[in-house]
C-alpha cells in the first residue's frame, strides 16, 4: 500500500510566478561584483569531483551446462537426478517435484518479500515517518452529544386513523409502506377508508400509491427478496399481497373461512428458495403459514396452547411475533396474556413444536424482537417496561428498564449496534437506551409527537427511525452518529454484560430452587414431629387420666374408711355391721391392690404401645 500526503500552501507564498515559454532574454537584477570580497576566498587547482556518468555494472556467474528440463525444473539427463530419487518410480518423482514446487514458491514468496521491503524502504527515505507533519494545528476534538432531528412527516390523507404499522424499502431509506387502520374494536367510523400507502422518503405531500384492502390492513411488510412485492393482514383476518407494479389492488387474498378469526396482527416473510412463503399471527391462538402462489389455505397450522395438547380453546391470542432468518425453524410469539411462546417449527408432533413458554409480562406483549449480533438474546416490551432475555434462562429476565409513568407501545433493536435499543411511549416520547452508557435511564429522550405513539421501525442502516402515532402521522427521525457508528471494542463489551447477566440469574434460579426444596423438606419434618408429638401427648393424657382416676378413687375409700371408723368409736355401729365392715375392708383392701398392681402395668404397656407405633411409622 502507497502512502501518499498532499500538502496545500498558498500560491502567494511561493514567489513570483514562473513562466515557462520562450521569449527573449531579459536583465531582470545587475549585481556587480565586490573585489573586497575575494579576498575572503582561497582558489584550490586542481579540484576534483566524482560524476557518475556510466551504467552500474556488476559480474556475474553462469552455469552454460545444457540439461533436458521438465516444466518443473527437473533435469532428465544424466546425473540430473538426486541419488535418493529413481526416476523409475513414480511416486518418489512426484514426491520430489512436489519438493521443487515447494522450493519455488518460498522462493518466489521471499523475492516478493523482498520488492515490497525495498519499497517501504524508498518510502522511508523519501519521506521521515517519524516527523511530527502539521503540529502547529490544533485538532479541537469534540464528541458530538447525543440528538435527533425530525426530517420528515407523513400525513394520514384520510382521518380518523392510526398508523398501525411501518415497513421500510429494502434496497435502501428511499421509501417507506405504512399501514393505517383503526385498531379500537367497533370505534371506526363507518365511511373510513381502508387504504394504506406507499411513501416517497422525499415527497411526504403525495403517497406514491394506494394499496386498497377489502379490510383496513393491521400490518405490512416489503418481502426482502423481491422488493416490488408486499404482503399485508387485514383487520378481518384475511392475508393479501400487491405487486407495485400491478397497481393498488391486491394480486391474491385468503379465503375468511380459511384464514384468522381475529386481526391479523403480525405479518413476516419466511426463508425459503421460492421467497414467496410468510407466516401471521393473531389473537385467535393460531399461527398459520402461507405460500403466495396459492393462498386459498395455509400450508400448516400451530396453536398457541401452553398445555401443548394443541386446544384452541385454551390458546394465548398473540399481539407480536419474531422471525431471525438466521435461525430459519425457530420463531417466538407474545401472546396477550403476557407469555412469549418460543417454538420450533420443525418439532416431530405439535406439542414438540412449542420448546418453553416464558412469563414474560403482565400484559400483552407488543413487541418480540431478537438481538441481531447476539441472537440468544431477545427483547420484550409490554406494560410499564422492556425485558431483555437468554434463551438459557427460563424463569426471568436477565436485564429490565425501569417501570414508566406511561405505557410502552413498540420497541426495536439497533441493526447497527448490539447495545443500543429503542422504545415508544404513549405520551409520544421516543426513548434511546446505550447499554454501555447507562442501564437505568434512556441516553436519550425525543418528544417525536403529543399524542401517543404505536409503532416504531428503524431503517436497515441504523440511522433513520420512522415513529407511527395514533393520529395517523408518520415521523422520520434521524439519529446522531453516536447511535449508529459502532465502537471498536463494542461488541465484545456487550457480549459481558449479556454474559455476566444470564450468569448472575443462573445463580439466583438455582439458590431459589435450593431454598424451595428446603421448604419442602422442612414442612415435611415439621409434620412428621408434629405427628410424634400429638402421639405422646395422647399417651400422656391417657396416663395423667388414668392416674387421677385412681387417686380419686383411693381418697374416696380412705374417706369411707375413716367415716365407719368415726361411727364405730361413737358405737353408732353394731357387731354384725362391724364384721360386715371388718369383710368390707378387706376386700376392699384386696381390690386396691389389684388395681395398684393394675396401675404399675400400665406405664410399661403404654411404652410398649409407643415403640411399637414408632417402629410402624419408620
């Protein structure tokens, strides 16, 4: 590689102009000479000067033997032939020609080493790489902060409408197709038109051309391969395609009893060869895929049931839907509900086809959208906030924004740089998040409009963002080069913090499944003590019961006792009463101790009762 330096200087600055032409000589400056000045100078005879004035010449060596050579260089005579090669065998002379060859090329390899070399080495002479060029400048070196700048508006001819949907030209921000409909369920008035239209970025006073639908298209899409064609879903749930080319009406449409139930609200291209193949989705729980050449039916049907028995009437109905032509079998959907179904197309049943549901938000989820650079990391937006997830975490969001005062509408990656997102709100603010910036707050905040906005799409280049608001009003913004120019160590920071992230929820998911299992082991503890304490406290009772029955009973019989012995010492009792009682009391002396006897077994058996118990329950 040449380098070349222009230098600039003034033409002022280098003297009086030289004209080349011929003329007469003229005396321009008589300068006579001084005779004192020779004096000062002494005259040297002879004086010699070295001038080269012939060729450079040099000897050289040549060896005139003649021998027979191959296009190899391989000499066939006589002695041409290395002792270890017979020429004989051919692998040995393939080997050694492979040799030669070899020999050659670091030859030639080092001769070509050497041109360049020499090269820089002139270069070097000529010009001082090490001087400091231009250091009387001073480079006033400012970084530009942050900012957007509205370039354009685009105007709803009709009213009463809202742009729904915003899909950018692909062979570059020449134009712009844009979907108007009036999403409120039966709040449209009954005269509003159903067209939508396509935009030329540089004339907002007039669209370029009408797409008339049988029903106000919900959303658009220009098909990345052949960018005269557009594929559109209906608020009745129709799917419709226009070729440019063929004018404003549609070239095909789906049947109604064949396509959704609900409006389409999702539309996008699918990789195939043909590049004629798309898939929708809409609330009625079902994703359905179609070939453009025959849009009579779907070529297949997914239902959106997280039970995976593929029950429609169990299905989420889906707001969003993302599609990596990178990843051409995988695709992901936000269902109303709050949940994001990631799913495979190519599953071997249906219920293969949906691999995780993720809990995504409390409310729909308006946007679903994977990161370009890194496509295990994908996007959420829905509620008061915007999720970021890893495909390796299940159970939660690796990073999260803030809850906002107002809802969040739409949001979209960078295509430029991996850590810069977007978000819209519905007080009509655009929100730019740099992750290498700052995490917790916007780096920047645009008022794009004063009603709310609907949707956002960020051209291919990164560099112009078109906002859709409720008004029906399209407004092009264009970025600072901060948001589009990428850092030169970027990609590897994002990647950390992505890292760190999903590295740090991971410990946390597996701490909370510790901690749940040591509840569920610690409750089942404390119910089996419970148990055990319930059973000797039943056993204790029955003994205290026992015991004071027994007690009772012996105070009731010293009671007796000392009442006959009161009466017979009053002599209230008479001899055949007190040979009665003598008998009594001896019976009654022997029926105490049978049941003291009684008493002294029933310790013994109740412990027998509890260890065998126990033994049962271990």
């Amino acid at each position: 590689m040449e380098i070349q330096y222009v230098y600039t200087k003034k033409r002022a600055d280098f003297g009086r102009q030289c004209i080349f032409s011929d003329r007469p000589s003229e005396l321009l400056v008589d300068i006579a000479p001084n005779p004192e000045a020779l004096k000062e100078f002494l005259e040297r005879d002879p004086v010699d000067r070295a001038i080269q004035v012939v060729q450079e010449m040099s000897e050289h060596d040549v060896n005139t033997e003649r021998f027979e050579t191959d296009s190899h260089g391989v000499n066939h005579a006589e002695g041409g032939w290395p002792k270890d090669v017979n020429p004989q065998e051919v692998e040995q002379v393939i080997r050694f020609r492979k040799k030669v060859e070899k020999d050659e090329m670091y030859v030639s390899t080092v001769q070509n080493l050497g041109n360049q070399m020499e090269h820089c080495i002139r270069q070097n002479n000529a010009i001082d790489i090490y001087q400091d060029y231009f250091s009387d400048i001073e480079i006033q070196a400012t970084e530009e902060p942050p900012s957007a700048k509205t370039i354009n508006v685009f105007r709803d001819p009709c009213k009463d409408r809202g742009v729904a949907h915003i899909s950018w030209y692909p062979d570059g921000p020449t134009k712009l197709a844009i979907a108007y409909c009036n999403t409120d369920f039966q709040r449209a008035p009954k005269d509003t038109s159903t067209e939508s239209y396509l935009w030329d970025v540089i004339n907002p006073n007039k669209p370029e051309l009408a797409l008339k639908p049988v029903s106000p298209l919900v959303c658009l899409e220009y098909n990345p391969k052949d960018s005269h064609v557009l594929v559109g879903g209906c608020y009745n749930g129709q799917i419709a395609y226009w070729d440019s080319r063929k004018g404003s009406q549609p070239v095909e449409s789906t049947e109604v009893a064949n396509g959704h139930r609900d409006p389409v609200w999702k539309v996008i291209w699918n990789q195939s060869k043909t590049g004629t193949e798309c898939f929708s989705v809409s609330t009625d729980g079902q994703v359905l895929w179609w070939d453009t050449r025959k849009l009579s039916e779907p070529i297949e049907r997914l239902c959106l049931d997280p039970t995976k028995k593929q029950d429609l009437a169990c299905a989420h109905g889906a707001y969003s839907l993302e599609y990596e032509p990178t990843i051409p079998t995988k695709f992901m959907a936000g269902s109303e509900q709050g949940a994001i179904f990631a799913c495979n197309r190519k599953g071997k049943t249906d219920a293969d086809k949906i691999v995780a549901v993720y809990p995504g938000h409390i409310g729909p989820v308006y946007a679903l959208q994977r990161n370009p650079q890194f496509p295990k990391v994908f996007m959420s937006v829905g509620d008061w906030t915007a999720r970021i997830w890893s495909e390796d975490i299940k159970e939660n969001a690796i990073m999260w924004t803030k809850y906002h005062q107002c809802g969040l509408t739409d949001g979209c990656w960078s295509t430029a740089r991996p850590g810069v997102f977007f978000t819209s709100k519905t007080d009509g603010t655009l929100d730019v998040w740099d992750l290498l910036f700052k995490q917790n707050d916007p780096t920047l905040t645009v008022q794009v409009c004063d009603e709310p906005l609907q949707c956002l799409r960020l051209q291919e280049h990164g560099r112009l963002m078109a906002c859709g608001s409720q008004s029906g009003v399209a407004t092009i913004v264009e970025l600072s080069e901060g948001f589009y120019a990428q850092n030169r160590n970027e990609r590897n920071l994002v990647n950390a913090i992505f890292e760190r992230e999903t590295r740090r929820e991971k410990i946390l998911e597996s701490r909370h499944r510790e901690m749940k299992l040591k509840e569920k082991k610690g409750g089942a503890e404390e119910e089996e003590e419970h148990r055990d304490e319930e059973h000797e406290d039943l056993v204790a009772k029955a003994e205290a019961d026992f015991f004071a029955a027994i007690e009772n009973e012996k105070k009731l019989r010293d009671r007796r006792k000392e009442e006959r012995e009161a009466a017979l010492r009053n002599g209230q009792v008479d001899e055949e009463e007190e040979a009665g009682t003598g008998i009594g009391d001896a019976e009654d002396e022997a029926e105490e101790k049978q049941e003291l006897e009684k008493v002294e077994e029933v310790p013994e058996q109740a412990a027998e009762e509890k260890g065998e118990s126990e033994s049962a329950e271990k």
